[in-house]
C-alpha cells in the first residue's frame, strides 16, 4: 500500500518524481532524454505515490478547459502488479474531478491498453508513435 499525494512543482520531491520518470522512460525505455521533462511540467498537477519514504509512482494532470489529460504515468519495476498504478489512476480521476473536469485523456503506450481497459478507459482511433513508442488516444467520462 502506498500513500498518494499532489507535489508542488516546486517541491523538493519533484527531483525524486523526475529521476523515476527517467529511469522508466528514458534508461528503461529508451526514450529521449530531451523529451522527459517539458514546460508543461510547471503547469502540471503532479501525483507521487510513495511507500516507505520513496516514490514508487508518478503521475501528472494537465487541465483543459473541462477535460483533463494524464500523462507520465511511471511505477517503478519493483512496485509493478501492486496496484499502485490503480491508485495512482483513482486517485487522478478524483483530483480531476474536483478540479471541475467532466472527463479524462490519455495517450497509452499500446502495451498498456489492458490496464486502462480494466479502469474503464475506452480506445479511440488508430496507435501512433510518441517518443518511438506506439500509443493509442483513450478517453473517460468522470462521474459528478
């Protein structure tokens, strides 16, 4: 079990948030590196998962308008298949929802579809490659 909370991007976390988003996407991967961290990381609501002092899993949410868009989800290896990215994900739809967002986006790596699926995320459209890997749009309407 994990604890989730938001981080301030100004926050002295955010380092440990963005040394796991590089070593799952950049070291494990293989994307580039230059991509990892953008400007929309000022802007973002950032969510850590954290067990035992460490961050285990990242997320981040980007509000437009009434939709809200999730992207560098990341759980470390070892914490993978322990529900922590369930967490993370509820956890999102919540924030979002209280932020007045009536629905969520997301780009999934192809892979992962399963995992949104189960969540009741629903495929939209072709895949596509980001940073080299494919992704598929997939969307959620959030409950009031």
């Amino acid at each position: 079990m994990s604890t989730i909370f938001e981080v301030q991007a100004t926050d002295l976390l955010m380092s440990e948030v963005y040394a796991l988003r590089r070593r799952v996407f950049v070291v494990e991967q293989g994307g580039p590196e230059e991509l990892e961290v953008d400007d929309d990381d000022r802007r973002a609501i950032h969510l850590a998962a954290l067990s035992d002092g460490l961050v285990i899993g990242t997320l981040r949410i980007l509000l437009h308008d009434r939709a809200a868009k999730i992207g560098r989800m990341a759980v470390s290896v070892s914490s993978r298949k322990r529900g922590v990215g369930r967490e993370l994900m509820e956890f999102a739809a919540a924030t979002a929802s209280r932020r007045g967002a009536d629905e969520i986006v997301l780009g999934a790596q192809v892979t992962t579809r399963g995992f949104y699926e189960r969540l009741g995320y629903s495929a939209e459209g072709s895949a596509f490659d980001d940073a080299g890997i494919p992704h598929v749009m997939m969307r959620r309407k959030l409950q009031r």
